[in-house]
C-alpha cells in the first residue's frame, strides 16, 4: 500500500458540495409577500399626493398600471388612458429602463429589478424610454 | 398568423369575417399566449401522448420525440380577456419585442444604453431580421447584446423558469457570485429551494442535492451539466432572454 506524503493528509479530499455555493447565502429567498413600490413621475406627469404604497407581490404589472391609473384619475381619452394594454405599458417603466409585459409578476420583478428595499415604477404622459 | 387561418378556412364565412382582436388560440385546453414564443408555447403544454396515431402521409416524418405538426385550436369568439393580453397589431407587438430585449439588457448589464444607443435603422433591422426569419440581419445586431465583447459574461443571465403549470420564475441569476461554470441543474436547484414557490401555492419539497432537473429549451432535454453561460449564449431566443421548461 502506498504511503501519502503527509502535505495530503491536510489536503482531505472534499465531498463536492451539493449545491455550490449554499443557496442559503445567496438571497434566494422568496420576496415578501408585499412589497414596496415607489413611483415617480417623468416630465410633466401629474405627481401623487403619496409615491410609494405596498403591492401584493403576487400581482401583475398590469396591476400597477390600474392603480397608477385609479389614482390618477385617469379615464379612457387621457394619455395615461387605455389604448390597449401594451401601448399603455409604454407610460410606465421599472428603474427609467424598460416596460415589463402587463403579464409580468410583480414578485418576478420585485426579485430582478428592485433598489433598496423598493420597486421604482416610473410613469410619464408620453412614452419617455420608448 | 391571421391571414394562414383565413387561407386556411375559405369556405368558412365566420373565419373570413373574424376580427383580428377576437381570434386566440389553444391547444389541449391550454390557452396559448400570443407573447409568448411558439416554441416555448410546445415545450410548455406537448405531452408525447398528444402525438397523432397516424400521422398524415405527406407531411414530413419527424424523428423527434415529441410530435409534430401541432394541433391547434382556432377560437373566433368569446377572447377571453381575463387571461390573455389583447391581440396585438404589429406595432403593439414591435413595442412589446423591443420593451422585452430592454428588460433583458438591463438583467446583462444594469442599463440599455447599449439598445437606447442603436440607431432606428438598427432597431428596425433587429426586428425585421426577427420577422423575417433572416438570421444574420438579426444577429448582426442582437450578436453585440447577447454576446457582448469578448469574454462578456453578463450580470445577470436573462434566465426565465417556466412550469407545466403556466407558472414563471425570474430571479437574478448572478455568475459572478454562483461561478461561470454553473450548470442549468445548479441553476435550477437554486431557483426551487425549498422557501421557493413554484406553482400556485404548493411549496416544493425541500432538498440538499442538486434536483432531478428535466428542462426543455427549444425541444431539446438539455443535459443537467449544461453550463447556463454557453445555454444562454447558444440557446436564448430572439428577445434574448432564455426560456426554459421545467417537466
């Protein structure tokens, strides 16, 4: 039988991690059920009289543009008003970057694109990151 | 696709007078999303029983497991709109391709500039390339974006997890934190741990090995030490994010 140098006997082969590495550590965890949204309006968009509110994170987008709209007081002919719905999408963004599809979660959203804590959904009156 | 039924139903006057924003699609009683790629669609809801007993005899014989042509249900009436986005004209659905390749970007590097700099010419020839089947006119553009410069690895991979179930799961998948050799079966067993919810409200089973991972990328049952870096960068779709199916 072979005798080891006695360096490899500190050097213990490893079992391969099961998953590696730990998930645990990784913020895999499942968002909150609610989370925050933070709006902010672009150009000469109307401002709300409060901008951030707590969304179920098993929503839609499309949930946010409703109450974005609700909150408005927007109706059909205004700009913010329906077209339809992925016309409307072009009003409001996540991070001044992109406008998910109406039928993105909110919790999809929440895990990819969240800043601090907070979802920020930008809306504005003409397409602005079109 | 409109104007393939209307040729394909001449007789039929209802298929004639349709309006385009009343046509949807199913198969099996799964309502097919529009926005959602077609071949995604197949992976999500083909089962092998689907395949016909007979198949027509002047139809190509396919060797792939699972079977083709697709059958698919034509519905004229009753768009149910609680489940599907409205039908698209082309311009809501350029928006939507364009708006998706953003979001993608975004998950590669933090911004879209890199698309918010292409010129409109270079916008359209992504979209034209797409719609016309013309991959180098397509790739000629969206090659700089999902490969980047030599040696890119993006931030996060535009990586979107869908069961059989209609659920979908994004969550960043950073490279830099897991290591760029991590497998589709790594990857997948971090998204399902067991704090995760998959479908509906059911939590999955918990477990500390890597899981039985079956997931299908455009029909294929990719092998579970794929790395998601080299299935992202050959496998990803037109808006550049890579779907994938788990069975």
């Amino acid at each position: 039988m072979d005798q080891r140098p006695d360096s490899d006997e500190t050097a213990q082969p490893q079992p391969p991690p099961a998953i590696s590495p730990p998930t645990s550590q990784l913020g895999a965890k499942p968002p909150p059920a609610k989370v925050i949204i933070r709006f902010k309006a672009v150009g000469n968009a109307p401002i709300l009289k409060r901008n951030f509110f707590k969304i179920n994170s098993a929503l839609k987008f499309q949930a946010i543009i409703m109450f974005l709209r609700k909150e408005l007081s927007y109706k059909p002919s205004d700009p913010l008003g329906f077209i339809d719905a992925i016309t409307m999408t072009q009003f409001v963004y996540i991070s001044s970057a992109f406008s998910p599809a109406p039928d993105e979660t909110i919790e999809n959203l929440y895990r990819c694109f969240e800043t601090e804590g907070q979802l920020i959904v930008n809306y504005c009156t003409t397409a602005a990151w079109g | 696709m409109l104007s393939w039924v209307r040729q394909a139903l001449p007789t039929s006057s209802l298929a004639a007078n349709a309006k385009p924003e009343a046509v949807w699609y199913s198969h099996n009683g799964h309502l097919l999303k529009w926005h959602y790629p077609i071949g995604l669609l197949y992976d999500m809801f083909t089962e092998s029983s689907d395949a016909p007993t007979m198949p027509p005899a002047d139809l190509p014989q396919l060797t792939g497991a699972l079977p083709l042509p697709w059958p698919i249900t034509v519905h004229l009436q009753s768009f149910p709109h609680d489940k599907l986005l409205p039908s698209p004209t082309s311009s809501t659905l350029q928006t939507l391709y364009m708006a998706q390749c953003k979001e993608a970007e975004f998950m590669r590097t933090g911004s879209t500039k890199k698309i918010m700099n292409l010129s409109k010419n270079d916008q359209s020839q992504l979209w034209q390339g797409f719609v016309e089947h013309t991959f180098e006119k397509y790739w000629r553009i969206g090659q700089p974006l999902v490969l980047g410069d030599d040696g890119f690895v993006p931030k996060h991979i535009p990586f979107r997890l869908y069961t059989r179930l209609g659920a979908v799961v994004q969550i960043p998948i950073s490279l830099s934190e897991l290591g760029e050799t991590t497998t589709i079966q790594e990857a997948v067993t971090y998204i399902i741990n067991p704090d995760r919810y998959l479908s509906g409200n059911a939590p999955v089973t918990g477990t500390s090995t890597p899981l039985d991972c079956r997931v299908l990328v455009h029909g294929i049952l990719v092998d579970p030490a794929t790395p998601l870096l080299w299935l992202y960068r050959h496998f990803s779709y037109p808006d550049t994010f890579l779907h994938a199916v788990l069975l």
